[in-house]
C-alpha cells in the first residue's frame, strides 16, 4: 500500500479548486508563467512569475503610478503580441506607455461608450486568442462578470489586467494577483529628477501572501529592480 503524504494530499487538492474556478494550477501554471524580472516579486508568486491565461488586477492609489506598473506587466506578459487596451476616456498617452517598454504601435486603443461595451470589448479580445494582453480601466464590477472574463481569459489563454482606481477594488474578485500601487518621491544625489519609484503592495495572490517592495525603474537597463532602503542615503545632496 502506497501512503500519501498529507502535504501532496493539499496541494492536489488546491490544483483541483483552481481548476473548478478556472484560475491557473499552481505547479503546471510555472510553464506558461512570464516572469517580471525582479527576483524579489518573483520569488513571492507561487508560478515565479505571473502566469497568462488569468485576470490580474492593478489598483491605481496614484493614477500615473498605477498605469506606469500596468504598463510594465503589459511589457512581460503580452510577448511579441498586440495590445488591447480598454478604456471610457480615449486619452491614452502613447510616448508614456514607450517609456515603459509598450510600444505604441502594438496597443490597440478602444473608447467605450459605456462600461457594459467595455466588458464586452475585453471579452471577446481574449476569447479570440489572438492578442498578446487585454488591459481595462473598469470601474464597478460584478462577480459575475470578473468570472467570465476569468473564463475568457483562460479559454483564450490570454492575460488579462483590470486597472482600477482606489475604492473601485471593493468586494470579491477572481483574480489570480490584485496590486497596489502607489508613487514615491525618486532618490538621486543630484538636482532634479531621478527614476520613478512606485511602492508596489501584492495585496493578494491565490497560493501565495501578502508583500510590500519599493521598486524603481531604470530608463538606461529598462530594469525595475527593488530600490535600496531610503534609510541608507543621505536626507539631503551634500554641498560641491
């Protein structure tokens, strides 16, 4: 007689509910996974990365801090494909989303004319399986319809991101990751403006905890490495 130990009794058991609901596995999930490129956060994501196929969710505390990290998992996880990017607005700026590794000619730039229009355009956007990424600013959102875009998602086996405003986040989701994202004053030891620094929340992970990291993105190396701890510089660039 075969024993089983308890811990691969649980993990098989994870597997099978993420299956029922539609998410990734968390062990087969790593071979579609698509890594950020900071070991840090993906040393903290149960796939070493952020697996495609799954709805992930970015809640905006800063709206420009917000778009840019939205932008920066577009970069890793859409590959070579096209860009679908949802919004009510139509105020896209495309210089904006090159400076985060988005080149402006793969994003396809929808305005909806309402949030059901919206939905719909993600929708069938990532049941056809023919873009690389779909991101939607939505606003309110039911569980009923986080859920098809989750099955949307999976069936097409394309990544999805929700990008939403503070507040906007309230209540159940299906997504695979919902981020937090906040700016942070840059750090340099020279007059004017250093790299941009977002303070980045994992606020949720299915199979994974909670973690905080202050990242800073590097325009030279197209990084985003975790910054060092404010603590270790000097409050004030000393005098020449």
């Amino acid at each position: 007689m075969v024993s089983v130990t308890r811990p691969t009794v649980l993990e098989l058991l994870r597997e099978r509910i993420l299956r029922l609901e539609g998410l990734p596995p968390l062990l087969a999930g790593r071979e579609q996974a698509a890594p950020l490129g900071v070991p840090e956060v993906d040393a903290a994501l149960p796939w070493r990365g952020l697996p495609r196929g799954a709805v992930h969710e970015v809640v905006a505390l800063d709206r420009g801090a917000g778009t840019g990290f939205a932008a920066l998992l577009l970069a890793r996880l859409a590959g070579a494909g096209p860009i679908l990017w949802c919004s009510r607005r139509g105020d896209l700026h495309a210089p904006g989303l090159a400076a985060f590794e988005v080149a402006p000619e793969r994003v396809i730039a929808l305005a909806a004319p309402s949030p059901e229009a919206l939905l719909w355009a993600m929708e069938e956007g990532l049941r056809s399986g023919a873009l690389g990424a779909v991101l939607g600013e939505v606003s309110a959102l039911s569980l009923t319809a986080a859920r098809r875009l989750q099955l949307a998602a999976a069936g097409g086996a394309t990544p999805a991101i929700l990008l939403r405003s503070a507040g906007a986040e309230a209540g159940a989701s299906v997504a695979v990751t919902r981020w937090q994202v906040a700016a942070r004053p840059s750090a340099t030891s020279e007059p004017g403006v250093g790299p941009v620094r977002f303070q980045v929340t994992l606020a949720r992970c299915r199979g994974g905890a909670p973690n905080a990291w202050l990242m800073e993105w590097d325009d030279a190396t197209l990084r985003c490495p975790v910054a060092a701890d404010a603590a270790d510089r000097p409050a004030r660039p000393e005098a020449a």
